[in-house]
C-alpha cells in the first residue's frame, strides 16, 4: 500500500507561513483579488467572512479554551483535503503572535491556540494514486508543535538562516509527534467540556505543546507560550461569532 506524501495529517500545517497547505481558506486578502472590485460580477466577500465560512463548512465540532479563559479570542486558519474537505483547523487566543513579537518589541506574548483535527480513517488521496494515513493524536501533535515553531525565532539567529532552521525543527517536531510515548513527554490531566482528559505535553524554550483526544471524536492539539498550559480548559465553541 502506497502512502503519499501529504500523509502527516493529509495537509500541512494551517498555520505555518513557511509551509501552508495548498488548499486552505484565506484569512488575508487573496493576491489576485483587487480589493474592492467583484469577481465575475459578485459583490466582494470580507476576509472575515470568508475565514467563518471556511469553519461552517466543517462536518465537526471546533474546539477553544473554555469559559475560565476572558480575553480575546480570534479565529486563523483552517486546512482542507484535496477534495475541498476541511480536515483541521485553528483558533487564538490572547495576543497574536508574530514570530519576532518578543524579540522586536522585549514584550513577552501571552497566548494560546487550539487545533481541532477531523477524526478520518485510512482513506484513497484525492487523485487516487495512493492513500492518507488515518489521523490521529500524532496528527494534532504534529499540528501543534510546528504551529509553535512558526512563531519562533530562536535569538541572536540572522533572518536568512531561519527558513533552514525551521526546516529542521519541523522535522523534529514530526519526529516527536510520532514518539508520544518517548521521554520527551509527560501526561497532563485536562478538562474538555469538563470532563478530566489526558494530553501528551511536552515544553521547550519556545513555549509548550500539547495533544490528546475529545470524547466527542476530534483530536485536539494546542501550543502557547506566556500562559500556562496547567490552568487551561477546552469546550466545543457554541458560537464563532465570539471569534470574529
């Protein structure tokens, strides 16, 4: 059995710049679209709206921090299959991150972020030439640890050594999403829609990574640095209007 390429989640991670899927939903002004003008006749449609529409089209619950957590909350990105599918997705919360946040401004970034992943089974690639693994908590890890990476930059590194370095630590990042059981973690106890859960959890000097599964079926992941991970909590989001 032949396995693809895009087998790590079958896309790549939504919120990496480096490294964004092919097929996932803008959150920014798309280049070919001049702003203000229709397309084909259509009144032009708010980056936002598209952003939400991209997250209602899902077939499964998305996951943020629950009700304890009171400051902003924002939506990102969400990652589609080949056929259009959307697979998995992100939502923020507290400060957006920039990757040289910290080390621009000496303020210290205070946020956390949520990646619901589409609970699929071993499943054909959208062009039929070989198949997709199914997804699983490794997925969210994985998700989750270059997530964090995107918004890393490790100091005293010059700007154009970056992209080689961020090539190498998402291929660690995979390595340990595929070792959760390795010493490089350790189990944490959460809540998820109050119920305790437990999550794989690993830190490191970019902030912290975590995974784990919803009763419900998805496989949730989050990173976050500044806020920690032992106080947080999640809840299926009742309304994404709180993220707009």
């Amino acid at each position: 059995m032949e396995t693809t390429s895009s087998s790590r989640v079958g896309t790549q991670p939504a919120d990496i710049p480096a490294a964004a899927p092919p097929q996932t939903e803008p959150t920014e002004q798309d280049p070919q679209e001049t702003p203000g003008q229709p397309q084909d006749g259509a009144a032009p449609v708010p980056a936002a709206r598209r952003t939400v529409d991209g997250y209602l089209s899902a077939d499964f619950p998305w996951y943020g921090l629950d009700g304890a957590f009171t400051g902003r909350r924002w939506l990102m990105q969400v990652g589609t299959g080949a056929d259009g599918t959307v697979e998995h997705g992100s939502t923020g919360h507290g400060d957006e991150p920039s990757a040289r946040g910290e080390l621009a401004t000496g303020e210290k970034e205070r946020f956390a972020v949520v990646i619901t992943v589409a609970s699929n089974p071993l499943r054909r690639s959208g062009d039929g030439t070989g198949t997709l693994e199914a997804t699983s908590v490794s997925s969210a890890a994985w998700l989750a640890g270059s997530g964090l990476l995107s918004y890393s930059w490790p100091g005293q590194m010059d700007h154009s050594l970056r992209s080689d370095w961020l090539d190498q630590q998402t291929e660690a990042a995979w390595e340990l999403a595929d070792d959760l059981d390795g010493e490089d973690w350790s189990t944490l106890s959460l809540p998820v829609d109050g119920e305790p859960t437990p999550f794989h959890y690993r830190e490191s000097e970019f902030g912290w990574v975590l995974a784990g599964s919803t009763p419900g079926g998805v496989h949730l992941g989050a990173y976050g640095r500044g806020m920690s991970a032992y106080g947080i909590g999640f809840s299926v989001i009742g309304d994404l209007a709180a993220y707009e």
